[in-house]
C-alpha cells in the first residue's frame, strides 16, 4: 500500500493513501465526536469524516474537545 506524505498538527506524518478522516481518527485512537477537524483552512463536517478522503498535502488541525466544570 502506498503512503502520501500530510500535515497533522503542524507535524509531517505519511498515512496510508485512501484514508479518510475518520481512518485517520481511528488511527490516532481519537474519537470523532470530541475532536473538530480542519482541512486546508475549512472546517470538515464531523457528519462527512468518514467520506472525506485525505490527499497528499493536506494540512490538517485536530482539536480535542475538553469536558470541565
């Protein structure tokens, strides 16, 4: 399987190639619903992440949401 090269986080990683959004959560064992997602400037639609598929050199910021009282 091939690997594209992406920015995660201000951060180089390869990914598989065909690896949607949501893959990609799994792959950095985060869930879907406490993260937003930001690709190349756009907010991605939590309902899409599992059709999105990543391309080489996207730039990607994953936020994580934090519960607190």
């Amino acid at each position: 399987m091939s690997a594209i090269s992406i920015t995660v986080n201000g951060e180089p990683r390869d990914v598989p190639a065909g690896l949607t959004l949501e893959g990609l959560l799994t792959e950095l064992s985060l869930q879907p619903r406490k993260v937003a997602v930001e690709r190349n400037l756009e907010i991605a639609p939590r309902s899409a992440y599992g059709q999105i598929e990543i391309e080489a050199g996207d730039r990607l910021e994953i936020v994580h949401f934090v519960g607190g009282g």
